[in-house]
C-alpha cells in the first residue's frame, strides 16, 4: 500500500471541459503567419500515459510516472480512478504523476466519464486481471468512426471470461484468467494493449497474433516489465506473455508525442518554417518522415533535435494510412491540411476509420479544394485559402484546421477547441513561441 494525495481539482476540471459553458464557448483565433522558426519541446504521448495510467490497476503499490502530459483526456482519466479508488498526484510543472490503486474499493466505472473518452475501456483488462470483474459502459471519445470493442471481447472470452452486455453497459467476471492464442481480425491498438494488460496476471502463456505493433504498445510493454510482467515480441504482430502472480510499483517516463512532432512538422512545411523539435524518437516519426520527404520538405537531425524546413517547391502525394509503421491516421487531417495548398493533385485513402473526413467541409470553408471518393479524398491545391469561422470536429480535425489557418490569408475563427485540447498541452502557446498569431479566447470579450 502506499501514501498519496488525491488531486481535488481533477473532477473539477473535467466537468469543466465536458459541462463548462467556459471551455464550451472557448476558441481559437488565428491570423496569417508565415515563417514559423524556433525550438519547442514535444510532450509526452497522450495515447502512450493513457494505458499506462489503466495500468497501475495491475499493482497495489506506488507508480510514477515522468512527462505526463497535462491534457483533459489525462484528467479524465485520472478522474475514473480515483473514482474506483485510486489516489493520485499531479504535479502539472514537472510533469510528475504518483498513482496508487492501492485494494480498489469497486469495479464499475461511471457512465458520465466513459462516454466521453473512448481510453475508459482500457481499464478493463486490469480489472479482470486483478479483481476477476468489471462493469464498463461502452466507450465514447472522437466521433471519426464505429471502432467497435469487439476484438476487446474476443480476447477476454478467449481468456476465460463470461460476458453480459445490457443496457450500455459491458459486465464481464471470470473465475481466473487463463492463458490463451489470440488472433486479431484487426490489429487495433487498444484490444492489443486491454488484452496484454489482462494476460500479465493470467495462469499460463498468451500469445496475441496480428497484435498492433504501434510505439504506443512498446512503452506499455515497457512499462509491465518494470512492474514485473513477462512479455516478449513488443512492437512485432505476435506478443508473448507469460503471466506471473503479482506485479510492483515502479518508475517510468512516458515516450515523446510522435503525433504532435508530426503536427509541428506540418506546420513548418505549411508556414515555410524552420522549425527545430526537441524530445523526439525519430524512429517513431519515419512514416511522417517519409511522407514529408516527398512533398520536398527537408528533415535532419541536428545537435538540438530534428530540423523541418522548407527548401523550393512543394510537391503533391500519394498517402495511405495504415497500422504502424505505415502512415498514422491521426497525421491524415493535418496532412490534408499541407496539401490543400501545394499545387497539382494529392490523394487521401484512410482504411483505419470510415468517418475521418469531418474536416473536409470545414477546410472547403477557407477556400480547399477536395473531393471525397469513399475512403479516398482528392486535393487539388489552390493558390491560397482566406480565413473563415470553422468549427473543430475532432481532435485532430482540429489540428488540421489551425494549420490551414496559419496559412490562410485573413482570421480564421475556430471553435470548438475542447476537442483539440484533448491531445496538445498548450498548443497556442507552443505555437505563439515560434511566432505564430493565434490567441485562446474564452467568450467574445475576454482573451487568455
């Protein structure tokens, strides 16, 4: 067991960002901005903490975690777990978080928070792991596609599990987790990670084929086998874990946010910046790497990091997202973004999610030219887009229109932001330090 503090102000928050006519109203006001130049550090991952926070679970004692960003997803979170139980701290300036789940007083977590994040899912495999039960409502978060949590179910019925679903809800027990093959139809990213996080504790060996090999999977990993777990095949399609009778605390820093390093190399290409990225694992990056390349962007390694500039012409591409370590679908809006403006035809084919294309319409506000084809969207570059009121759809449609917005002539207007702030810690600020004009606004009259 171990001794903490529980963060008063986590629920707080999280009815502010869900319910907060505050964060309802805030927006992004952006303004023409060419040459973005400088140096940010890039954040810790927000899909990489989120797992991990789900699987302190796993252990009755003390977890600390190093560069933990302060997101509204992390809170949300957060706020599930101390609500099963846990306590925590969160030291928001040093990026430091202490979790202990400590014996958790219940196994079901709340509707009102699962609904609105679609990581709450996760919590399950540890809670079938080490309490043989949960009650979980189905997930929510972005609205970019069904992604259903069927492969989640498989796996735990092949674990050993009875399942029961009414009601919104999903109300899983088992009398022991057994060891298991597992063949995923898909090789989804969350059911690869609810899975390995539920095997650790099992009796016997698991083996999970056609896992998700995603950064993402490699850290949880990573993670585990500091706590004790043994697994092996990380990062591969086929993950092996023995399960042991009990895991430890222990230390661990979370990987550097390769989805907002590839934002911030977008937004060099697209400002023709000069933009050096600090805390960055460039093998995580080289799909985006790859990508940028062709479109004429110059990428290298520097003493202070990785450099993104721009030298001649842009060049239009071909892009297909694909599970790691093809395109991410998370880069597809952003990079969507960079292409409405380079001259010639690029192509668009997303076969992760089969609603990913919300930003189009608004993108087509500002002046884009794109024309949706079933899962593929056809750009033709223009010669410039012109600032409007659009609206952020999703977290990283988001993203993709304050990009576009950093290159629109005029002042684009863009609401909606709680979305975006989902997943990019202070993006405005990061952005105002390489000398982009955007401010945060709170309503019509008061700026921040």
């Amino acid at each position: 067991m171990c001794e903490s503090q529980t963060i008063g102000h986590t629920i707080f928050a999280i009815i502010l960002y869900y319910k907060g006519d505050a964060e309802i109203m805030a927006k992004f006001i952006v303004e023409h901005s060419e040459n973005l130049s400088g140096c940010i550090k890039i954040s810790g991952s927000k899909n990489a903490v989120l797992p991990i926070l789900a699987a302190s679970i796993l252990t009755e004692k003390e977890c600390l975690l190093h560069q933990v960003p302060a997101l509204t997803d992390v809170y949300a979170m957060i706020t599930i777990l101390e609500n099963l139980g846990a306590t925590v701290t969160f030291d928001t300036k040093k990026e430091t978080l202490k979790i202990c789940s400590g014996v958790l007083k219940k196994q079901e977590e709340e509707y009102e928070l699962a609904e609105k994040m679609r990581a709450s899912f996760l919590i399950m495999g540890p809670l079938l792991a080490k309490y043989k039960q949960a009650k979980i409502p189905l997930p929510g978060g972005c609205p970019i596609g069904t992604r259903p949590v069927d492969l989640h179910l498989k796996g735990f019925l092949a674990l050993g599990c009875k399942i029961k679903q009414e009601h919104g809800y999903i109300d899983i027990t088992t009398k022991g987790l057994k060891g298991a093959n597992i063949y995923l139809d898909f090789p989804s990213v969350g059911a690869t990670e609810n899975i390995m996080m539920a095997a650790t504790l099992a009796n016997g060996v698991t083996m999970i084929q056609n896992a998700a090999a995603e950064p993402e999977i490699s850290d949880l990993a990573a993670f585990l086998k500091k706590m004790g777990a043994d697994i092996e095949g990380e990062g591969t399609d086929t993950i092996v874990i023995r399960g042991v009778k009990e895991l430890n605390g222990t230390e661990h820093t979370i990987i550097p946010d390769r989805i907002e390093a590839g934002t911030f190399m977008t937004a060099a290409a697209i400002t023709n910046g000069d933009i050096i990225l600090e805390n960055i694992n460039e093998e995580h990056l080289k799909p985006i790497i790859a990508k940028l390349s062709e479109t004429n962007v110059k990428i290298e390694m520097v003493k202070e990091g990785l450099r993104i500039y721009r030298k001649g012409k842009l060049q239009p591409i071909h892009l297909k997202t694909m599970p790691f370590p093809g395109f991410p679908t998370d880069m597809q809006a952003p990079f969507m973004s960079l292409m409405t403006m380079i001259k010639g035809t690029s192509l668009v084919t997303e076969t992760v999610f089969e609603n990913r294309f919300q930003h189009v319409s608004e993108l087509k506000r500002m002046g884009a030219n794109i024309k949706i084809e079933s899962r593929s969207a056809v750009i033709e570059g223009v010669d410039k887009l012109t600032g409007s009121q659009v609206k952020a759809t999703d977290l990283r449609a988001g993203a993709a229109l304050i990009l576009s917005a950093l290159a629109a002539e005029g002042k684009t207007e863009i609401s909606d932001i709680y979305h975006v702030e989902r997943g990019y810690y202070k993006i405005e600020e990061k952005l105002k330090s390489l000398g982009a004009k955007i401010l945060r606004c709170e309503d019509d009259n008061e700026e921040s």
